[in-house]
C-alpha cells in the first residue's frame, strides 16, 4: 500500500497533502478571434497530460478560477477555432508558466506564444531559472543543430560527426546538471529549485548527491506536496533500493526472443533504462560502450531496455547500430508503459542499475566516469 500511496503521488501532483489555494488568472487578447477557446494543460507535451480547466473568450478575455495543492507548471494553450484538446502538435499556440496562490495575469494580441506572464514569486523565479539554466543550454543546443543541418549528406554519414554531436550533447547534459545545481543552492527556498532537484534525481536517486541538497532546503518547500513526495523517494526502502534483489522480468530481444534476468546470474550487470528517441540517453552511449569494452572481459556485461514507441522498431535498431552498442537490448515498444521501466518505477530516462553476480542492486544512475570508478573497484 505504501508503494502503491508514493506512485499515486508522484504521477498525480494535484492531489494535495495539505491546505490548498485559491489561483484567478486572467488572460486577455485584443485580437484574438471570437471563436478562440483556451486551454489550461499540465505536463503538456507528455502523454499523461491532464487538462485542468478550459474557458470560452468573452470581451477580449479567459477567466480561470480553481483550486491548486501547490503551485503547478501549466501550458495555456489556445485553439484559434475553439476545438476540444486531444494531444500536443507541432504548431500548438502554448505559453508555459505556474500556477500559483493569488492574482495572474496573462497580457498579449493574437497569441500565447508571444504574450506576456505577471504572476506571483514562483513566475518571477521561474522566469529566473529560465534565464540562468534555460537560455544557455537552448542556445547551446541550438548551435550543435545548426552545425548539423549545414553539413552535407556525405558528412552526416561519417561515424565520426555523429561520435563528436554526441559527445557535444553529453557535454551539455552535463553543463545542464551543473546549472540546476548551483540554482538550487543559491536559492533553498524556491520552489523552483524543489522542482530542479527532482528532475536531477530522476526516478532511481542517488541519495549521496541529492539527500544533502534537500535537507537545505526551507521548511516551506519541504512541506509542499512535492516536497514531501521528494522526501518519500529519498527515505524510501522500496524493492529496487541499493541492497535488494533486482526484481527478475522476462521481455524480447531484436530478434523477438524472449530474455530474462536471471540469465545474466554469474555476471555484473548494468541495466541500462534508454530510447532512441532520448538526446541525453544517446549522449550517455559513448560512455557505457566504452565501460563495456573495458571490462566486458572481466565477467560485465550490459543489458538495454529500450522505451521506444509503438510502431519504431526500425528508429530503436538504427539508434543501435549508428551508437554501436553490441549487448543485448530488449523492449516491448510501449513507449513509458514498458513493463520493465514500470516494474522498476521507471519515468524519466537516462536510468541504470548495476547489479551483481547473485542479482543484488548495489548502485544506481552510474555515469561517465563515475560508471568506470565503480566498475574499476569491483572487477580488479
């Protein structure tokens, strides 16, 4: 029941631990047309989006009026014909922004895209975060695609670029880690900062890096569901912690052969939660193919769990062969549903566990060169 409360928790923000408040947002629109109906989206852009409320334009403007456990990251999206919302697409009209206790005001023409945001303190340091940790990377991120799209055919074919993209990618995730990080330590008491952490410690935590920085963070923050659902992943002894047998699974290879865990018994092994479709899981290749070559002759190996999507088989085994991963990956091709990640209360990607010969967890989300320090220590 206790796993079964955390889950609840952490893929239903809404639901609140404590006092909820009152938020009234208003958005107006000198230009927009009459038949504009908008949208308020949590995680909009996933597939577990949830559509919180919705308004019909009246005198230029939307009214929204609720309640909210905590302040709550939100895509205002407006369909220009006053269609119902089924999904995210390419050239959706969406402005990000909090929701958050007290009076928000949204000012623009003829669109979300280019309107403007006047809301409470979480919105002035979300606006901040963006600034400091956003702006650089995109610009970073930007300059690598633009490096790629003048390239010609022939050199987009060379191994060599996309070795030296990749790596350029792992540097960034890289520097994207280091920014969150100093964001948050400079500011303990924002709730910006509790929702940077808790992207940093992903599903699987490595609780010597991110237990430290949660306890400095203000009481406040801490007591916010979020908070309080960071502290239960923290403190939590669940069935994949660091000490526990490795829950067994069985699932297909790229053959359609069914593999299981158990199989591995005798070896170290990484588990290695990945997607084609994940820039910074496809950064992360180069290192744990070089781990591999390393000590794949030291009883190691690597097994890939791939949490690519229905239908994308052919991106899954081409992301194989263009990475040169040569150990065994399996998947069902369900996208977040993968039985395994859900097995392993996977939701966010890069992820790993090592385990070892008698399937013992004994670490978790080993990367770059912290991934070869600890297999150096085991396979002397």
């Amino acid at each position: 029941m206790r796993k079964l409360f955390i889950t609840i928790v952490l893929l239903m923000p809404m639901i609140a631990f404590g006092q909820t408040v009152d938020y009234r947002l208003t958005a107006t629109f000198s230009k927009l047309s009459k038949t504009a109906k908008a949208y308020l989206i949590s995680n909009y852009g996933w597939t577990n989006y949830k559509v919180i409320d919705s308004a019909v334009l009246i005198n230029g403007m939307f009214n929204f009026r609720n309640r909210i456990a905590e302040p709550t990251k939100i895509g205002l999206l407006i369909q220009h014909d006053g269609a119902s919302y089924k999904g995210w697409k390419k050239d959706d009209d969406v402005l990000a922004f909090y929701l958050e206790k007290g009076k928000i005001s949204v000012n623009g023409n003829d669109s979300a895209k280019t309107a403007t945001i006047k809301g409470g303190i979480v919105n002035i340091e979300y606006q901040r975060y963006n600034q400091i940790v956003n702006a650089p990377l995109a610009a970073y991120y930007k300059a690598i695609r633009d490096e790629f799209n003048k390239s010609s055919p022939e050199e987009r074919k060379d191994p060599a670029m996309g070795k030296a993209l990749m790596e350029k990618y792992s540097v960034g995730s890289k520097k994207m880690d280091s920014l969150k990080y100093v964001f948050i330590k400079q500011n303990p008491k924002s709730f910006i900062s509790l929702v940077a952490l808790t992207e940093l410690a992903g599903t699987n935590i490595n609780i010597t890096k991110i237990e430290p920085v949660y306890k400095a963070f203000a009481i406040s923050v801490k007591n916010t569901p979020s908070g309080k659902a960071l502290a239960e992943k923290i403190y939590e002894n669940g069935p994949t912690a660091v000490g526990k047998l490795a829950p067994d699974f069985t699932q297909n290879d790229i053959n359609d052969k069914p593999v299981k865990l158990t199989d591995f018994r005798g070896k170290y092994v990484l588990i290695d939660f990945w997607a084609s479709w994940c820039g910074p899981c496809r950064a992360e290749n180069p290192n744990v193919v070089n781990a591999y070559n390393t000590y794949k002759d030291k009883n190691f190996t690597v097994l890939g769990i791939s949490l690519d999507q229905p239908g994308k088989k052919a991106a899954w085994l081409a992301a194989i062969k263009a990475d040169g991963l040569p150990w065994t990956q399996v998947s069902d091709l369900k996208f977040w549903d993968n039985e395994v990640s859900r097995l392993y209360g996977i939701r966010s990607i890069p992820q790993n566990l090592l385990i070892d010969p008698n399937g013992k967890i004994v670490a978790k989300n080993l990367r770059g060169a912290e991934l070869n320090e600890r297999l150096a220590s085991l396979l002397k």
